[in-house]
C-alpha cells in the first residue's frame, strides 16, 4: 500500500524519490508509537528541506519535528549482493548530517496505534531538513544531540539512542528493502531515526539543532 500510495504522490506532485526514512529506532519513540520495532517510509526528492526553512504549520495535518542522524550514500547496496552486513553498510555511507524529519501524523491517537496503518502512510513522512554534509565524523554513538526551541534546550540524546549506532538502523533498512527485492541507491538520502521523541509545535517557535563534531541547522515553525 505504501508502495502504491507514493508512486501515486510522485505523479501528482512530478518528482522521484530522494531516499527513506526510518522511524522508531529509539527506545523513547517506541515506547511514545507502542510499536517495538523499526518502520519505513519513502521520501520524496521535493520534500528534501534546508537549513533555515520556515514550516507552516496549516499546511500539515498535525507538525510533528524528529531530530535525527541523516546519511548519504555513496555506494549502492542492491537487493542481488544482500545479506548486507554492518561492515559493508557502513562503508558504503559517504557522508553524515544533523537532519529533523518533518512528520504529519494527521492528529493520530496513540494509544492502540495500528502498525499497519502507520505504514502505509508512508510512515507519516513529510520531509527532511538537511544540514551541511560531512565527509569525515567522530563516532557517532557518543555523539550527544541538542534541541532548543526559541533559545532554551528542551530535550537531548545521543547517537547511540538509535539501536545502538545509526548504522545499525541504515544496516535494518538495506534488509527491510531486500527482502522485497530493493536496494539502496548512490546518492540515497536517509534519516536514522529520532534521538527524541517528536515535537509538535503549538504555535510560532524557532529550532536550533546541534550535534558536537556534525553540525548544527535550524528552522521556524510559522503560523
């Protein structure tokens, strides 16, 4: 159903698909879903965002932001040389960067969400901030992770929070997509997972997201 729901959505809108994302890949985030395991979604190459975007929130069923860990890939990972490995995921990576995924959850109740519906929504996908791209980075799972909103730190994690390595969520998708005979291309772009739980701004805010050794962006949430 995903599937077919964004092909329909690439037509309408005239783009491709860009990369995917991953969600619920930190322990916070399933415990908020109720679901205990990783999800899926496509994201389409209009909805890649930059630095310093300003999202309106009467454009979205209900806003929700996630901030995360994005990669890109820089070697292709097809479904005819699975089962990938940790080792070989990770190589294939080219570059890594802060990112929030921007989610519309189309005021969804969680209590009793159905996983099943989650997905077929494209996994409420609706874009990715990117920030600038790094070629070159510490090591991820000590990397600690602010949020602020209008100047105050309001959560943080680390890179670790996502199973245990980032590329350990990339290392779940490049098997979730083989298994339907799918890859990942060059030049994929995707976001790992929330180090937090989502955010659903209720009114105008600014965002600032920073990640020692990666990077930092941000954005307003506008009216």
């Amino acid at each position: 159903v995903q599937r077919a729901y964004v092909e329909g959505l690439c037509a309408q809108l005239g783009t491709g698909i860009a990369g995917y994302k991953i969600g619920l890949t930190s322990p916070r985030m399933q415990a908020m879903c109720g679901i205990d395991s990783p999800i899926a979604g496509r994201v389409l190459a209009t909805r890649l965002l930059s630095d310093g975007v300003s999202l309106r929130r009467a454009d979205y069923g209900r806003l929700g932001i996630e901030f995360e860990i994005g990669v890109r890939m820089g070697d292709s990972l097809p479904a005819s040389a699975a089962p990938h490995s940790f080792e070989r995921v990770a190589a294939a990576v080219a570059a890594v960067t802060v990112a929030v995924e921007v989610v519309d959850d189309r005021a969804a109740q969680y209590q009793g969400l159905d996983m099943a519906s989650l997905v077929a929504d494209n996994s409420w996908n609706a874009g990715v901030i990117l920030g600038a791209w790094q070629t070159h980075w510490p090591e991820l799972p000590d990397l600690a992770g602010l949020v602020s909103r209008d100047g105050e730190v309001v959560d943080q994690g680390h890179g670790r929070d996502v199973l245990g390595h980032p590329f350990k969520a990339l290392t779940w998708l490049a098997k979730h997509l083989a298994a339907s005979g799918e890859g990942l291309r060059a030049g994929d772009v995707i976001a790992t997972g929330s180090i937090v739980p989502t955010r659903f701004p209720t009114g105008p805010e600014r965002y600032e997201y920073s990640i020692v050794g990666l990077g930092a962006l941000s954005f307003k949430v506008i009216d």
